[in-house]
C-alpha cells in the first residue's frame, strides 16, 4: 500500500471490505482480517477511519450515491410511472446481483453488532427507495395506472418485494441471481 497514490488508500480498504463481504460463509470481519488482507497494520486503517463502523459507512455511501444516482437517472428518463418503478425495481435487483457483498450491508446482517447508527442509516435508506416508488406510482395514477389509495400500500410492497430477492440471494450464498425469473412477479406487482 505504501506505493499509492494520496486519497486511494480510503478506497482501497473500502474495497477489500466489500470483497471480503462477497464471501458467503466468511467469519465476522475484523480490523485485524481486514488489515492483514491488505498486507498493512491495523493502525494503518485507523490512520484514514477512526472506526470500523466508518467504514461501513463509506459502504454505505457508496450504496446511496449509486442507488439515487440511477433513481434519479429513472426519473429524468423514463416518462410514465409504471415504467420508472419497473425500471427501479430492475435496478435494485441488479445492483445487488453485480454488487453480493454489498447486498449484505443493504440486507444489514454485517451491521448487527456494529454500531446502531449503521442500521438507522439503512433504514433511512429504505425510505427513500419507498418515497422513490411512490413518486413514480403518483405518476402512474395521474396517467389512469391504479388508484391514489393504493400507491403507499403498493410502494410498501414493492420495497419488501426488492429486500426479500436481497435477502434470498444472500441467504443462499450469491447463488441466487435476485433478478433473475422476475418478470412475470414484476409485472403482476405492477398491474394496475
């Protein structure tokens, strides 16, 4: 590490705990794995985060800016609501497909005995997927898909739809793509 440029180090540890995540069966990851995977002290991860809980933050910030990046991407793009949930829902799915070990911090069973802030933050996280869904229900129901009451209800069920692939595509050890075989559910979950 000691060749690296300034500024990639914090990216570098970020990154070796993601793929550190990735292993299904992997023990309980600690500063001292983590540092020795990286061939440096411990010390030398406290010199650029004050805690391993700083680090699942900067997972975590990573997840968010990625996310509501592409969310925000839907909505400029896609034009009718049905096709911007349909589009949410894809990108949720996929994101935890090509990214396993941070399904695990989405799913939050890395954050159980970590920080409790780690998993508010998760939380808050799932409300702002839920407020994208009804967003782009709200717009689905002005252009004649589906009826105002529903749209919390529907969004609600669309975030557990989305944390239950999660869930099972870590559960089984990455081997269930959470994508795949969706279209039919999607569709009947979409149906105005």
């Amino acid at each position: 590490m000691a060749s690296t440029k300034p500024g990639q180090r914090k990216l570098q540890i970020l990154q070796a705990l993601a793929s550190m995540l990735e292993q299904p069966k992997g023990e309980k990851i600690t500063t001292a794995a983590l540092a020795a995977r990286l061939s440096v002290s411990e010390a030398a991860l406290y010199r650029h985060f004050a805690s391993k809980a700083q680090m699942y933050e900067g997972l975590i910030e990573f997840i968010e800016s990625s996310v509501f990046g592409v969310i925000n991407q839907i909505t400029e793009k896609e034009e009718g609501g049905l096709e911007q949930a349909y589009a949410m829902l894809n990108m949720l799915l996929g994101f935890a497909a090509n990214n396993p070990g941070m399904t695990r911090v989405l799913i939050g069973d890395v954050l159980v005995n970590e920080d409790e802030r780690l998993q508010h933050r998760m939380n808050a996280f799932y409300d702002k997927i839920e407020l994208a869904f009804k967003g782009a229900l709200r717009l689905a129901v002005t252009q004649g898909h589906g009826q105002e009451a529903d749209v919390a209800a529907r969004a609600s069920l669309l975030v557990n739809y989305v944390t239950g692939r999660w869930h099972r595509f870590a559960k089984s050890g990455f081997k269930l793509n959470p994508a795949e075989g969706t279209t039919l559910q999607l569709s009947l979950l979409l149906a105005a």
